[in-house]
C-alpha cells in the first residue's frame, strides 16, 4: 500500500470532518439548525426565504462536504490491508449507503425546500395550508426517515463495525476502537429525538444531538490522523504483504 494512498485517506476523513463541521456551524449560525428541524412550516418556511440564496448555498455546502466522507470509506478497507475482509466490506457498504441517504436529506434543501417555502409565502391561507401539508410530507420522508433515522444508523453501524474491527486486528490503536464504540453509542441515542418526530412521547436526550454528532465528526478526525500517520497500523507496517498475515497475529480474546 502507498504511501501516497494512506495519507490521501487520512487526509480525506480529517478533510472532509472539519469541512463538514465549517458547513453546519455556518448553518447553525445563520438558520438555527437542527433546532429549526422540529419548528412548523409557518416558523421554518418563512425564515428559509429571509434567508436568500446564501442559505441555499450554505445547505449545498453543507450537502456535498458531508459526501466526501464517501471517499476515504471506499479506500478505508485497502489502506488498513483489509480489503478481503468480509465484514469490513458489508461495513463500507452500509457507510456508503449512510452518506447517500443523508445526502438526499441535505439537498432536499437546495431542490424541494426553496419552491415551497416561495409558494407559502406568496400564498394566500388556502395555499398556505396545502403547502405546510407539503412541507410536513416532504420533511418526515426526506429528513426524518431518509437523512436522519436511516441516514444515522447506518452511519453508526459503519463506524461501530469499524471499531470492533479496530479492536479486534490492532490495525489501528485500540483506543481509537474504543472511542468509536463510545462515540456510536452517543450518536445512537439522537434517534430518540428522531422518533419523537412520529411517536409522541418517545423519550428524548436534549443535548444527544450535539454531543453524538460532535463526538462522532470528532472520531472521523481522529480516525484521519492515525491512518495519516500510520499509528498502530499493521498493514502500514509491513506485516500484511501477505494476505491474512494480520489476522494471524491477532491474540484470540479468552473464552473465543
């Protein structure tokens, strides 16, 4: 394995985290997202035009900075010497997958959002009515059950697997296998608040959002790093020129 390939990975997960997070700070900022997530079409709708093309712009940016992790997940498995690993590439699949459905959740706001909000401003209340139907429709399709509820947990299975992996190889520090267990648990309980969105009542965790997607683009950083640098990576270390050499390595855990 290059080199060149290793550092082009790690640097595309740090890249594309810190890219990410620029995006939706900016987001945050500017349209008070995710909070405006769970706001009605009369509070939503009206604040996405005040917000003018910059806003449309910003959920564009927001869209395609969190794509480019699609990149380093695709190379992920050849860079770590993996590449034959089964689980490793259902695993990369499913990140994939998670990036596209939270890909269509984001761009729902440059394609679908920006006619709607229009026609309810313009609109007289009949139309009102029909578009804030519209709006409710297009928004638990595209963003509740597409971006955010299969969009996460994909995400979290992605790098959960990852991690057991991590765990289990050594390709990487365990540490880093560790913190990404953490990190997906944390993340995982931001569904509460998802399915809320359909299940009145469901129980929520406030601040499971923040601190799961947070320590989550965090753990993507940190993964960047040690695949840059090459940190604990047996593959990178000359001891997977052979296929399956880094497994013969591993030490089995007691009672396997």
């Amino acid at each position: 394995m290059t080199t060149t390939l290793r550092r082009t990975t790690g640097a595309l997960l740090i890249g594309s985290a810190v890219a990410f997070a620029a995006a939706a700070s900016v987001l945050s900022a500017t349209f008070d997202w995710p909070d405006i997530l769970r706001e009605p079409a009369d509070v939503v709708l009206p604040a996405f035009v005040a917000g003018g093309p910059t806003l449309v712009w910003t959920w564009f940016a927001t869209a395609w900075t969190y794509a480019l992790l699609a990149v380093p997940m695709l190379l992920l498995p050849a860079v770590l010497g993996r590449r034959d690993d089964p689980v490793l590439r259902v695993a990369t699949q499913v990140g994939v997958a998670s990036v596209l459905l939270s890909l269509i959740g984001f761009l729902r706001w440059v394609f679908v959002v920006p006619a709607l909000a229009q026609a309810y401003v313009d609109g007289d209340s009949s139309t009102r009515d029909a578009v804030a139907a519209a709006w409710l429709a297009q928004h638990q399709f595209g963003g509740a059950l597409l971006g955010e509820h299969l969009g996460q947990l994909l995400a979290v299975a992605w790098s959960a697997t990852l991690s057991v992996v991590i765990l289990r190889s050594r390709v990487l520090p365990r540490a880093l296998g560790a913190a990404g267990l953490l990190v997906s648990a944390l993340y995982l309980l931001n569904q509460g608040d998802v399915l809320a969105t359909a299940v009145p009542g469901f129980p929520v965790w406030d601040l499971a959002g923040l601190v799961g997607s947070t320590s989550w683009g965090l753990w993507v950083a940190a993964l960047g790093v040690a695949v840059v640098r090459g940190s604990g990576c047996a593959a990178l270390q000359g001891r997977a020129a052979i296929p399956g050499a880094v497994d013969m390595a591993v030490p089995q855990p007691s009672g396997a």
